[in-house]
C-alpha cells in the first residue's frame, strides 16, 4: 500500500470518528463564556493575517434578511423552495439554537425573541477540516476555512464533524434553482458541500464581504483579529462579546455582542 493510500485511509478513519462522535452527542454543554481575548497578539503580526467578524445584535434590524440575499445573490445559492434542499451561506437562528450550551432558564423576552445571524465560524482549530479525507475542506494562511469543490467527494465527514450546522450539501443540481447567475463566484454541482467562505473572492479585491457592505444597520463588523489597531479589536476590546459553543475549543473567528 502506497504513502498516499495509507494518509488517505488514515484522514477518511478519522472523519468517521469525528463524525460518529457529534452524531452520538458526544459534546459537552458549559454555560456560555466570555470571549478570550488573550488568545490574540498585543502586536501587528505582519503575513500572519486572521479574518474575522463581529456581530452586533443591538444593531441587527428585525425581520431584516438583507445580508443574507446579499451573501447568496453573490455567491449563486440556489434556492429550492423546501428545507430538505435547503443550501445555506449566512442565515438567522433563534438564540436558543444559535447559543445552545448557554444558560437557557427564564430568558428575557429580549432573548426569546432575538434572531442571531449564523454562519461559519472560520475557526482557528476547525473540526472539519480534520474530518475530510481528500482536504477538500482546509484551512488558508489568512484562517479562512476554504473548500475545493473539485476534490468534494460528497461523504459528507466535514458536516458531520460541524458543531455549528454551517454546512449544506447539494442534493440536487443547484444551477436551476438559480434565478440570477452572479459572474462573481462559480457555480457548484450536485455531491458537494458549500458553505460561506468569508467573500475571499472579494477580499483579494480589497472589499468588504458582501453581507457587511448590505447591512443597512451596521450590524457587521469585518477586519485583522491579529491586528490590534484594527477595528475590529478595538471592538472586541471595549465590549463584552461572546462565541458560539466555546466550550468546544474550535476558537472561532465570529464573535456577537448580545
């Protein structure tokens, strides 16, 4: 058995594990945590970019969905009309599903009806990323957890491996349930995972992903996590801000002020 065969069979042994592991529930459940800090530099770190978003739910108008059409217009998702289809960039979540390992007695009235807006986390130790034989799905120099849709074989290991659900898999050709092709980002096909990739196609380009540029509310906050000067740290700095499931480890790149 050749090297490539045996890191293939060892990658794909794994993904099994991580995924029997989160489908067994074997994840434990701690009040919600404030965010650490600490776990950033105090100093500019030059090439050593980490992209990040800050989300800030005071600001975050009801019943606005315009982030999201934004974000799927964008990058060509499709919309098939049912939930078993369903595929998903960016999307609004009830808190008790958002934050689900926080403590849940006696909410306020503010807390039952908050809807968070959810994503992938970009994390700096992401389970998927481990969980996927072919590294199909792995994560950049910038901290963007990106996907290969050409090296997707469709065993589905990374959503499996997911603690946050920010994974959809095409069950169906996705182009026909397109009504407006973007030329901005490709198309996928049918068999593969897509999720949100942090608009690195924009990026490159110098601006903002396309949900913080339509945020009528300013809700959104995207920038350097390693860059003290940026402003996002220095939100993260003056206010208390929190993480989805932290408990786990997985140190994501989305922070929420509640």
């Amino acid at each position: 058995m050749n090297q490539q065969r045996r890191d293939f069979l060892k990658k794909a042994s794994l993904g099994a594990l991580a995924g029997i592991g989160a489908m067994a529930g074997i994840i434990p459940t701690f009040a919600l945590e404030k965010t650490d800090t600490s776990v950033f530099s105090d100093r500019p770190q030059p090439g050593k970019t980490r992209w990040g978003m800050l989300i800030d739910t005071r600001n975050c108008r009801e019943g606005c969905s315009e982030c999201v059409a934004a974000c799927h217009a964008t990058h060509n998702v499709p919309d098939f009309g049912d939930s078993k289809n369903e595929v998903k960039w960016i999307w609004k979540s009830p808190y008790e599903k958002a934050f689900p390992t926080s403590s849940l007695q006696l909410p306020s009235r503010q807390l039952q009806e908050l809807d968070v807006l959810t994503l992938c986390n970009h994390c700096a130790e992401p389970p998927c990323t481990k969980a996927c034989p072919t590294e199909a799905t792995f994560k950049r120099w910038d901290g963007i957890v990106a996907m290969d849709y050409h090296r997707c074989i469709g065993c589905r290991f990374c959503m499996a491996a997911c603690p946050y659900g920010s994974r959809s898999f095409n069950w169906q050709d996705p182009r026909p349930a397109i009504s407006e092709y973007s030329d901005t980002y490709p198309t996928r096909e049918r068999g593969v995972v897509e999720k949100c990739n942090f608009c690195s196609e924009r990026l490159v380009k110098g601006q903002q992903p396309a949900c913080v540029e339509a945020c009528p509310g300013k809700a959104i906050t995207f920038g350097d996590l390693n860059d003290p000067a940026s402003v996002i740290r220095t939100m993260l700095g003056d206010n208390e801000t929190v993480q989805r499931k932290p408990e786990l480890g997985t140190l994501p790149s989305v922070f929420y002020i509640i």
